[in-house]
C-alpha cells in the first residue's frame, strides 16, 4: 500500500509539472504567432535611427562699428571739406582764438583748424582828423583775414569795436572778432551737406 501511494503522490507531482509546461508552451506559442504577425524591422526608420546632430554653428551679429583708429588734421578747407562731406557726426568750438571743426568720416578724426585774429589801432587826434601811430594783431599772418572779415575757409565774424583811453591824448582801439554759434553751425552744415541737427558744438576726440 505504501508504495502504491508513493507512486501515485509522485505521479500528480508530474502531471502537476507537465500542465504547467503545457500552460507556458501555449503562452509562448501565443507569443510567438504575435510576434510573427507584426510588420517586419524597416532599415533606418526613425525609432531606431540614431538621431543626427549637426555641429552649432556661432551665432554670428552684425559687426561692431569700429571706433575712429587715426586723427588726421588738415589744412585746407576743401580737403576736409571733400574727406567729410555727408558726414554724421561733425562738431566745432572756438577756444583760445582757435576755430576748430572736426568730423568722423570712414573711421578716421577728420580736424581743421584756424586762428581767429585779433587787432588793435593805437592812434591821437590830431585838430579835425586823426594820426595812427601804430596797428598790433596777433599774428602778422592773420592780417587778410582781419581786413576782409572772415576766416580763410569763408567762415565771416562778428565783430566787437572797444575804445581805451591811452595817455598822451592817445586811444586804443581794439577790434575783437568772434564766431557766433549759431551761424558756424549753419554754415559748417551748408558746406558739408548734412543736417543742422548732425552739427554740435564740442570737440571729437580719437
């Protein structure tokens, strides 16, 4: 008797085993008709490609505008004149009798200077007329200038007439010219073609 259990124990045990082999062959058998009924792999399709980067290129913006690299100081008034013509940015000044206008054009200081004069004419009345004893400017070269009233580039003054009683029954007469703001900028702005408004006074500096 003890053996005849022994055996059937041992067969359920098997049988056990064999169904659960059978119950996962069927699931693998499913599995495998799944598998089988799906599209076949395409080459290079996009799930499985690998994605392609292309290198970042530098953001590149416009160039930088580039400041003045030279100052070039000229000495006639058509060279500058014809070198800044449409300039944007054009400035002037008077400062120590010295008229100045300078203007940024390609990236170069353009600079023109000249000296404004000054003059003085000492003389003494002599019965109904009077006898000049003497006529002092600053320099001896800006005499033309002083005598015709403007500057060489055509630039005209204004002019200031003071008296001083000397000694001697003797008179200082002293002729002050001086350029006016306003009528520079007019003018500077005539000469070079550009805007009122593009004319400021001060300097441009390197």
């Amino acid at each position: 008797m003890g053996f005849e259990r022994n055996f059937d124990e041992k067969m359920d045990v098997m049988d056990l085993i064999i169904n659960v082999l059978k119950d996962h062959e069927s699931k693998l058998d499913e599995l495998v008709s799944r598998l089988e009924s799906l599209p076949p792999h395409q080459e290079g399709s996009e799930e499985d490609s690998e994605p392609e980067y292309e290198p970042q290129r530098p953001v590149v913006g416009p160039p930088r505008q580039a400041g003045p690299v030279v100052t070039a100081i000229l000495k006639r008034w058509t060279d500058f004149r014809s070198k800044c013509a449409s300039s944007r940015l054009v400035a002037f000044d008077t400062e120590e009798s010295v008229f100045e206008v300078s203007a940024l054009a390609g990236g170069v200081v353009y600079v023109y200077r000249e000296e404004v004069p000054s003059m003085g004419i000492t003389y003494r009345e002599d019965g109904e007329g009077a006898r000049v004893e003497g006529i002092d400017i600053s320099k001896p070269g800006l005499m033309p200038a002083a005598l015709r009233e403007k500057l060489d580039c055509g630039l005209e003054f204004t002019r200031r007439d003071l008296e001083t009683n000397i000694d001697n029954g003797r008179t200082l007469h002293k002729i002050v010219f001086e350029i006016d703001p306003v009528v520079a900028r007019s003018w500077i702005a005539y000469q070079l073609g550009v805007d009122d408004s593009d004319v400021v006074q001060g300097k441009l500096q390197k």
